[in-house]
C-alpha cells in the first residue's frame, strides 16, 4: 500500500503523472496535480513520481496490518 503527497507548490501541471497513475492523480482545473487517492495499491504512483520533472511526488510505502 502506498500513500501519495504532492506539493502543489512544486508542481508546475506536466500531467506526466496524471498519465501514468490515472487512478490515484488527476490534474485539476487549476492545471496543478491532485491526490484523487491518498492511499492506493496502485503500483504506477511509484513510476509517477520518478516522472514528475518537479519532484513535488513523494510516495510512502506503508505496512498493511491483517487481521489473524
């Protein structure tokens, strides 16, 4: 599972991550990156913020507690 931020002053609206992960990032009417999905399985968010020519992806790996 992944958690995904973006700062929105470092975007500058490419949408190369909007491309690559559609389902956890949209660009928005203010042409800048939002999360549609905080915390996702969405493997593609990883290749995303490589992508972002900005650096304003950070993706954080998080555990997944199951249940015994």
């Amino acid at each position: 599972m992944y958690r995904i931020e973006i700062d929105r002053s470092l975007c500058s609206g490419f949408g190369i991550c909007a491309e690559l992960a559609s389902r956890s990032i949209r660009i928005g009417a203010d042409g800048l990156a939002n999360v549609t999905e905080g915390d996702t399985d969405e493997t593609a968010v990883l290749e995303a913020a490589a992508a972002c020519p900005m650096g304003a992806i950070t993706v954080y790996e998080q555990s997944v507690d199951q249940a015994a």
